[in-house]
C-alpha cells in the first residue's frame, strides 16, 4: 500500500509540475511579430546632422549648436539595426538606433537606472539613469529608441539642459 501511495503521490507531483511548465510557458518564438531588420548603410560620418538623419532614416533630438556623428550599422542577435551617434560642442551625446527593440545598444555601462520617477518632456516620458558622475535620459517612440547623455552632470542638471537646449523632433 505505501509503494502504490509513493507512486500516486510521485504521479501527482509530475503532473502539477508539468501542468505548472506549460501554464507559465512563454509563447512560441514564431507567435511574436520579430521587428523589421534594416538594410546596410555602411558607416556615414559628419558634421552635417540633417545628412547623418536622413542616412538614419528620422530625426533625432539634439542641441542647438554644431557637432558631430555617424550613422553606422549594428546587430544584436539576428536584428540588423542602424545606430546614430551625435556628439554636440555642448557635451551633450544623443543615441538613436531603429527599430527601438535594438535599445539596448544605446545602454551605457555604471549607470543605474532611476525607477522612482519618470519624466515627461516635450511629451515623451523619460527614463534617467546616473552615475559614474553623468546622467543619460532614455526615450523612444514609434520607430526608435534614444539616449540623451551628459557627462559631468546629475539628473537635475541633464533635465535642465534638456528643458532650455534640447530641440526634440516633431
């Protein structure tokens, strides 16, 4: 009887294991829509942003003064995505990659993300990040994902400059 008990109970404990497998399972890979990859642009470099936006393929948001980037390719696992970096006289760093789920190329390492609070500007709500003495602001939208990155900054200071210097696309 305590054999036939042990079995019942291994039995059972099988079942809700598989059963609690297949409940919390995460849907198949072929159910979810993969994004669009991006064809190949090579690397663009220049002190032209309009020209590094339309190699890009959108407008990025960005200081008032000069500067300079590049609009290169990237991949992260089988995406193939485009990545925009802009560096203004200002300091300020703006990084854009498309499509937006290939963000994380836009994470800078030692910065711990503020989760107490999100930012609204300009309509676009804010994630921030500190630390290693700069601040960075992410957002995306539609078709991109962005970074906004201030060395020598905290929060406070990158919101501010965002506020009074930062034109963000329309």
């Amino acid at each position: 009887m305590r054999k036939i008990l042990s079995v019942v109970g291994l039995l059972l404990i099988a079942a809700l294991f598989f059963t609690g497998m297949v409940l919390g399972s995460e849907p198949r890979e072929e159910q979810r829509e993969q994004p669009e990859s991006l064809p190949s642009v090579g690397t663009v470099r220049g002190s032209d942003l309009k020209a590094l936006e339309q190699a890009f393929g959108c407008q990025v948001p960005h200081g008032k003064g000069s500067g300079v980037g590049q609009v290169t390719d990237a991949q992260i696992g089988t995406l193939r995505a485009r990545l925009l970096s802009w560096q203004a006289a200002d300091g300020m760093i703006t990084g854009a990659v498309r499509p937006a789920e290939a963000a994380q190329l836009l994470r800078y390492d030692g910065m711990t993300l503020d989760n107490s609070t999100l930012w609204t500007l300009d309509e676009y709500t804010l994630l921030m990040a500190s630390g290693n003495g700069a601040a960075c602001a992410y957002y995306d939208d539609d078709g991109a994902a962005y970074s906004l990155y201030l060395d020598n900054s905290d929060i406070e200071g990158l919101l501010a400059r965002l506020s009074s210097d930062v034109i963000f696309p329309q």
